[in-house]
C-alpha cells in the first residue's frame, strides 16, 4: 500500500470516531490535509525558492561587501596619490626655491663682471685719454719750440744783423734761449713758492 491509501484509511477512521463535529475545532481531515499541503509547500520553497533566495542574497552580500573594498582600495589610492601629489608639490616648490636662488646668484655674478667690464673699461678710456693728452702736450711743446726758435731765429738776425741760416747756429741759439726762459720761470717759480710761504 502507498502512503497516500494510509492516508486515507486514516482519515476515514478518524471521521468514523467522530460523529458529532465541535464547531470551534476544525475537522481531523481539514488538519490532515493542512499538514500535507504545508509540507509539500515547504519542501517545494526548500527546493526551489530558498536556494534562489540565498543565491540573491549571497550575490547582494558579495556586491555590499565588494562595493565597500573597493571603496576602501579605491580610498586608500585615492590617499597614496594625495601623498605623492603632495610630495611632488614640495619638490617643485624646493625646485623653484632653488632655481631663484641660482637665477639671484647668477644675476649677482653678471652683475659683478658688469662692473669689472665697467672699470676696466673706464681705466682703458682714462689711460688711453692721458696717453692722448700726454701726446698732445708734446706735440704742443714741439710747436711751441718751433715757433719759438723761428721767432728767435728771426730776431737773433735782425739783432745781430746777419743770417742765421746755418741748421747748427740755428739750434745752438734756439736750445740757448729756451735754457735762459726756463732758469727765468724756474726762478720765478722759486721766488713765488718763497714768497707764499712767507705770507703763510
């Protein structure tokens, strides 16, 4: 006999001993087939609805949980890059630091040659003027004793009353006479400087 027979040799006793039903109590039968339904109903959702249940549920704790990892991995690159954008941030601004200490050292140092080129330069200019003037001067002199000795020449001749035309005569009065001016200036030079210091 099958389950199913047992059943329902039960159920027609159950019904046999009670003649008269108890309206607040609900019939064996009622009971009987309740506990079935039940059954097949649970073995039904464990075989088929849980299962799918647990794998959503199993699915959705994975996704939280991978959700929340990667949020934390994600974090903590989000960290490391904060650091080294931070740290590479420094090394420019020590970069830049160094760099405008450089550029200032530079600068000084052009500035330095700037000025040496400056006073070479100007010691060049001021040697070269004093070279031009010192040429000058005895070019001057050189005219001022060749016109000196001319004159002198000419009036050596009309003093004396003869020609002067000897080149040997000629100096040799011209270097007498420029002797006898400069002992005269020399003297009064000395005369002067005398005469001063006893004002004094």
């Amino acid at each position: 006999m099958t389950m199913s027979t047992h059943l329902l040799h039960a159920v027609s006793a159950v019904l046999a001993a009670d003649e008269e039903p108890n309206p607040l109590l609900p019939h064996t039968s009622e009971l009987i087939v309740g506990a079935i339904s039940f059954a097949l109903l649970y073995l039904f959702l464990r075989a088929k609805v849980f299962p799918v249940f647990e794998r959503v549920f199993a699915e959705r704790r994975d996704a939280i949980e991978g959700g929340m990892e990667r949020a934390k991995t994600a974090e903590e690159e989000a960290k490391e890059t904060l650091a080294q954008y931070r740290e590479q941030l420094a090394d420019a601004r020590h970069e830049a630091a160094r760099l405008r200490e450089e550029a200032r050292e530079q600068g000084a140092a052009i500035i330095a040659e700037m000025r040496e080129q400056a006073q070479a330069e100007a010691r060049r200019l001021t040697e070269q003027a004093h070279q031009q003037i010192e040429a000058d001067k005895a070019q001057a002199v050189n005219q001022l004793r060749q016109q000196v000795g001319t004159l002198a020449i000419d009036l050596a001749s009309r003093v004396v009353g003869e020609s002067l035309a000897d080149d040997a005569r000629q100096r040799g009065v011209v270097d007498r006479f420029l002797a006898e001016l400069e002992s005269r200036a020399d003297s009064g030079a000395t005369s002067l400087t005398d005469e001063q210091s006893s004002t004094r």
